[in-house]
C-alpha cells in the first residue's frame, strides 16, 4: 500500500511539474517569470514527498490502525507541500492545484480538503500592485473612478483577484484585476471572456468590470441549505447546463472549480439560479468530435458495448478503451456492463475506484497522451463536475446520465435532419426523436416508481407492460 500511496503522491506532483514544463516549452509564459527555479520545485517536491512515502509506510504493518493514522499524515503533509509549491510557483500550477482540490471522488480527502483553498484563496496582488495595474491601463487612480473600493479582494485565482466596488454613478461592480506577471500567459484566455453586463468602457485587458453579483459557492450545501435552494436541483440544472453545452452547442466552459460557479436565489423572482464565472476557458468542439462523443455516451448510457468499443477507439483511446469508458463515467468497469444508468454509483464502488487509481496511473499517462486536446479539456470539466457532486452528495442519482442522453438525442437527430433535403426523411427523424425522448421519460419513471417501495406485485406488472425498459 505504501508503494501505491507513493505512486499517487508521485504522479500527482509530476502532471503538475509536467503542466509547467509544457506551457513553458510553449511560450504561455514569460521565461523570466517561469524558468528553472520554478521546475526546480517542482521536481524538489516530488523528491521530498516520494520519500516520505517510502520511509514512513516502510515498516509499518498494512492495514494495521497505526498504518491508516500513519498514512493520513503523510497524506496531509504531501497535499500541504503541493498547496505551498502551487502557491510559489502561482499560474499554471494553481489552475492544476484547483482541478486536483476538486477530486473528491478519487483523490484522498486530506488531498483535497488541503487544495480547495486554492479555488478562492489563491496567493493575492497586493494593493500597490491593484493601484499600478489601473493606473496603467485606465490612466486614472482608484479613488477618481470608484466612491469606495475595497482593498481585501473577494477571492483570488491563479490569473486575477476580484474587488467590490461602487462608481461614482452609484453601481456595485466587481473589479477583476490580472496579476502584474501573467499577462503574456492571460492574454489569449481575456480574448474569450465574456460575462454579461460587462462595462466596456472601463474595461482593458487587465482590468474587467462587471455586474457584481452575490452568491455560494456551487459545492457549499450548508449555504443552499440556509437559504432553502434544493442541492438536488441545483445538481440537475448543472448537468443539463454542461450537457446543452457540450452535445448540443459544441461551446463548453471548461473551469467550472467550484470558485467559478456561484448559486443563489434570484432577488426578483426567488428561483434558484446558478451563475458562471471567469469565461477565460472556452474549448469550441469540432462537428466530427462532438457527434462521436454524443454516440459513445449514448452507447454507454444503453449499454451497447460494441458501439462503445467504436467510439471509444474513434476518440483515441485505442486498446485502452475499458479503462477510457471508465475515466469518463467515473464507474467501475463491471458497473459499465451493467449499465451506469442502471444501478447508481455506490460507497463501495466509490472505494474501489479511490483505492485502485494508483494502480493505473501509467496507463492513464499514455491514455491521455493519445486523445485530443478537446478529450483533455473535456476530461477536467467532467472531473470538477463530479467532484461537484460528491460535495452535494448526489452522485447517486442516475438521472443526470439521462439528461446527457436527452441532449444526445437532440444534437444527433438536429445532425441528420440538417443533412437531409427529403422533408418525409426529416419527419421520419422528428419521430424517431421523439419516440426516444418519450422511452427516456419511460425509463426515469421506471426507477422511480422503483424506489417507492411498491408492492412487489405492482412492479412486476409495470416490467411486463415495458419489458425494454426494465
């Protein structure tokens, strides 16, 4: 266990060294600002963690109450050395510290528990700093523009720090401030963002305002709780939100970390909304990419094995496609057969997939080194998505896996009618689709008629009346 405890501590700092190195080789950052300093502790910390491993679980018992006590502090002490090196090391390294705090389905709790500051509590600009950047860039100081400005930044993140403040025309805005050292690595990501009610006219391409809008944090369950916001609905609007995005538009935010995504109860009419930061992160999908990723989750959805096979292999994953199936469900194999929308994900399963990470990290690193940068991209988004939903508890619900197949439905059947001109062939597909969306609803109405507890007579006759779907 030791050796498997030391193989996750030691992958996890390499894919961070291994973000650097990259983006470095590439030019996203200045060589002066990121160079072998930085590489340097990167490659120091893996040393001194890999070590602890080794020496602190060497001799003592597996299993034994003392071994778990033991590791636990390893563990924390590992995930504390990776925060402060994320920390120093700022940029990229933070947006890598931010996707592992959000893992909590796989990574250890001490891990991720120690990395989640870095969603909202990133390393800040000071003040001087804030007050240079404005200068600059809007010629004027802090106190002609704004009737009060707070010094202490609402949160801050690998790229920038956000202020509250108010205009002399009365508006509360939020005022997002780049890092004085990162704007050759920014610049490309600022030409992306768009945020609604942007005031343009006091915005550059280090200083963003904005509407400045108030919520929790989107894996804060006490905070929904307070305010009386369902999570389960919360859970579901999110899963229908990424699924439109990714199916059906092709257009995908991909940094929902749970700093990025705020909810609240909207002040004019009481619904709970949920609100999407930081628009830095975009990934547009190609047409053939997002017609066979639509097709692979349909197949895994409904279990066809053979199509996942096609799809997976399509996408990249070659030979490795069970491990592939499995990354992207975040399920066992075995229940990937069964169906993941058959049976929700258990504490037992939870586990197992925890526990035997370790065991596959190589096959993992040459799994990602042969599928598109969009698998990538898609990879992160779909990890900080369910870590989302271990924090609210609901990842045993199959419900989102059926929201995906609805979007599915929807992009492949839009997909043939645009490559039609027969109006009798666009029909036969507007039916199809239909008939499908109805055997969705069908199937939902089935597990929850499922869980009610009905006399075992009543689901009996509901399986005979539907057998494809039981």
């Amino acid at each position: 266990m030791a050796r498997k405890a030391f193989k996750l501590a030691s992958w996890t700092s390499m894919a961070l060294a291994a973000s650097g190195i990259y983006l470095y080789s590439n030019k996203y950052l200045d060589p002066n600002d990121f160079g072998a300093v930085r590489v340097g502790r990167a490659v120091a910390t893996t040393a001194v963690i890999s070590y602890d491993y080794l020496t602190s679980l060497r001799s003592v018992p597996y299993g034994s109450e003392e071994y778990l006590k033991l590791r636990s502090k390893v563990h924390l002490r590992s995930a504390r050395r990776l925060c402060e090196l994320c920390c120093a090391n700022r940029g990229t390294f933070i947006k890598v510290g931010q996707h592992l705090g959000s893992l909590d389905y796989l990574l250890p709790e001490e891990y991720t528990s120690t990395l989640k500051v870095l969603h909202s509590q990133a390393p800040q600009s000071s003040m001087q700093e804030v007050r240079q950047v404005i200068r600059e860039d809007l010629g004027k100081e802090i106190h002609d523009l704004f009737t009060s400005f707070d010094d202490t930044p609402l949160g801050a993140a690998s790229l920038a720090q956000v202020h509250k403040a108010v205009l002399r025309d009365g508006r509360t805005v939020a005022v997002k401030v780049q890092h004085p050292k990162v704007q050759a690595q920014s610049s490309k990501d600022m030409l992306l963002m768009e945020v609604p009610r942007i005031y343009w006219e006091l915005s550059t391409k280090r200083v963003l305002l904005m509407e400045f809008v108030d919520g929790g944090q989107v894996n804060d369950r006490d905070y929904m709780e307070r305010n009386k916001i369902d999570v389960n609905e919360i859970s579901r609007h999110l899963g229908k939100m990424y699924s439109e995005m990714i199916f059906v538009n092709g257009f995908v935010h991909c940094d929902p970390h749970p700093g990025n995504v705020l909810v609240r109860k909207h002040p004019g009419t009481g619904k709970a909304e949920i609100i999407l930061l930081d628009h830095g992160l975009y990934q547009v999908l190609t047409e053939e990419f997002r017609l066979d990723y639509c097709h692979l989750w349909q197949s895994l959805i409904w279990t066809d094995m053979k199509q996942v096979q096609e799809y997976s292999q399509r996408l990249g994953a070659g030979n490795l496609y069970p491990l592939f199936a499995c990354m992207l469900t975040a399920r066992s194999w075995d229940s990937v057969n069964r169906g993941i929308s058959q049976a929700p994900v258990t504490e037992t399963e939870d586990t197992e997939i925890r526990n035997n990470a370790a065991n596959y990290l190589p096959q993992i690193s040459q799994l990602l080194n042969h599928v598109p940068r969009q698998m990538l991209l898609i990879f992160k988004t779909n990890d900080l998505l369910r870590g989302i939903e271990a924090a609210l508890g609901t990842r045993a619900s199959a419900s989102s896996f059926l929201n995906m197949s609805r979007c599915c439905i929807r992009a492949l059947a839009e997909h043939e009618k645009k490559n039609t001109c027969s109006f009798l062939r666009r029909t036969q597909i507007s039916c199809c689709e239909t008939f499908s969306l109805w055997q969705i609803s069908l199937h939902e109405l089935m597990l929850r008629v499922k869980g009610l507890r009905l006399p075992s007579w009543a689901v009996a006759l509901l399986c005979w009346l539907f057998p494809a779907l039981h």
